[in-house]
C-alpha cells in the first residue's frame, strides 16, 4: 500500500471511528420503557442502560404489597433493558454492516480500490 492509500486508509478509519461515537452517544440518549404487572409498574432506561425512572401506580402502593412491588419492579426494569439491549444490538450491526461495505472501498482491501 502506497503512503496515499495508508493516509486514506487511515482517514477512514477516523471516520467510521467518529461516526460510531456519535451513534453511541445517540444511543445513549434514548429511552425504552416496558411495564409489569398490567402497568402497574413502568421502568424507563436508557440506551446506555441505566435506569432512568421507575413508576408504580398508587392502588399498589395502598395494598402494601412489598413482594409484589418488588417482583413488578423488577420485571419492569428487566422487560425495559431488554427492549434497550436488542435496540442497541440492531443498530450497531447496521453500522457494522455499514461499516464493513466501507472498508470493501479502501485501496488494498479485498474488492477495494486499486
């Protein structure tokens, strides 16, 4: 590979790694919320998974059901980071797959340029 062609190279590279840290960080900034128990509960998260906010309805509260609370909770938090994590998955095999089409163009790559 020429000194031109490993500059490009390189300049792409940058770039993807640019591209994927603004993807990241949108990402980061979106929110997924799942329910239990009929909506009695609703957990909220992050795309960096973290827990953002957790609501549980009053009725619930008033019967004091410390269990049920927790067990709700609970499969709240988990519906919603998993809603989280298969987004997050799918987007980053997008940029994978975008990512992977890129590199078939630099120079000295198989199908890629000169």
């Amino acid at each position: 590979m020429d000194p031109n062609e490993m500059k490009e190279a390189f300049q792409r590279a940058q770039e993807m790694q640019s591209k994927l840290g603004e993807l990241q960080a949108e990402l980061a900034r979106r929110r997924y919320e799942a329910s239990a128990g009929g909506g009695m509960v609703t957990a909220a998260v992050s795309g960096a998974f973290r827990v953002l906010s957790i609501e549980v309805e009053p009725v619930l509260i008033e019967h004091k059901d410390r269990d049920m609370i927790q067990d709700l909770t609970a499969a709240a938090v988990n519906a919603a980071m998993t809603k989280a994590q298969e987004a997050v998955a799918a987007e980053m095999q997008r940029f994978q797959s975008g990512m992977l089409g890129g590199l078939a163009n630099l120079p000295g790559m198989p199908g890629g340029g000169s």
